[in-house]
C-alpha cells in the first residue's frame, strides 16, 4: 500500500496558488499514485480511478485561490478523491441493479494487486485539459459535456442489456402475437 504524504511542502503550496503549473506537476508527482490507488480501493476500476485522480487535481488548480493552507489543500485532496470515488460507486450501482444475477467480479482490495498509476500518462492528459480550459473554454466545456455524455450513453447501453429490459422486449412480442392471433380469429369470424 502506498503510503500518502503527510504535508505539502510550504513551496510548492505557495507556487500551485500562485498560478505556477510546475508547483502543480510537483504535487500530482508527489500525491497522485497515493490518490490513485485509494481511489482504486474503493471503486475497484483502475480507469475510474485515474479519472477521479486527474479530475480533483483539475479542480484544485481551478480552485486554488480559494486554499488558504497546505494542510487545507492536503485534507481537501484526501476527502475530494474520496467523495468522487463514492460518487462512482453509487453511479456503478445504479447500473448493476437492473441486472440482478450479475456477480461481483473484483477480489477486496486487500487480496487484489494495485497497477502502477502511470504519472506521466496522468499528468500529460490532465496538463491537456489545463490548457484547454485556459486557450478555449468552450472546448473545455465541450470535452466535460461530451464526457458526460459518454457516461450517459454506457449507462442506457448497460440498462438495454440487462435481463429485466430482455424479459419486456420479449413480453411485448408474447402480447402482440396473442393480440395479432385474436384479431385474425374474430376478424375471420
């Protein structure tokens, strides 16, 4: 288990509010693999996890006027992870409950080996949404929206798989069929 940093060095806290995006490389270098694997802890999807990672630190420098500590910013990681980590459980429950007999497929976390987060991946694609945001904020927008929507759309492919949406679509075909077959017969009649 990777072990979390207990501080932020006064300097670095002191660039990241200052608008020094070396100061915020040097805190995801520093903070993201502890966060990462935390995160994987409780959602059980590295992908999931290495989003909700580079998302918080998004918002942090987004935010980081509104820090007036490191230890404040330390928490404020910490418990941001944590609160997108639930905030995709509940997303990934809603998906399974259409589907009764799915059956949970990863080991707990204590029996299951971490992946190495990949800093530098992680970095270069939360580095990339930076400066969208900065040249076109539109774009930025446009690339949240459309994440959004991804998550959308995986979420209504997942619900027409699920048995209950296979057991109305074959219902209605029994309903028609019967329907058909009565209107044949009193019609013939």
């Amino acid at each position: 288990m990777r072990t979390m940093p207990a501080t932020i060095a006064p300097d670095t806290f002191a660039g990241l509010i200052g608008g020094d995006k070396a100061a915020l490389h040097q805190l995801f270098d520093e903070f993201a693999p502890a966060l990462a694997e935390s995160a994987d802890d409780e959602v059980h999807v590295e992908t999931a996890a290495a989003h909700i990672v580079e998302h918080v630190f998004e918002r942090a420098w987004q935010e980081r006027r509104d820090f007036t500590s490191a230890d404040g910013l330390h928490d404020w990681l910490v418990r941001e992870t944590h609160v997108l980590s639930v905030r995709e459980q509940v997303r990934r429950a809603g998906l399974r409950r259409f589907d009764a007999r799915e059956v949970v497929t990863h080991a707990p976390s204590s029996a299951k080996p971490h992946a190495e987060y990949d800093v530098a991946k992680g970095w270069a694609r939360l580095e990339h949404r930076i400066d969208l945001a900065v040249i076109d904020p539109t774009a930025a927008s446009a690339l949240r929206y459309e994440a959004s929507r991804h998550g959308a759309a995986e979420h209504i492919a997942h619900v027409g798989e699920g048995p209950p949406m296979k057991l109305i679509a074959g219902g209605a075909v029994v309903l028609l069929l019967v329907g058909g077959f009565m209107f044949w017969r009193l019609h013939d009649a």
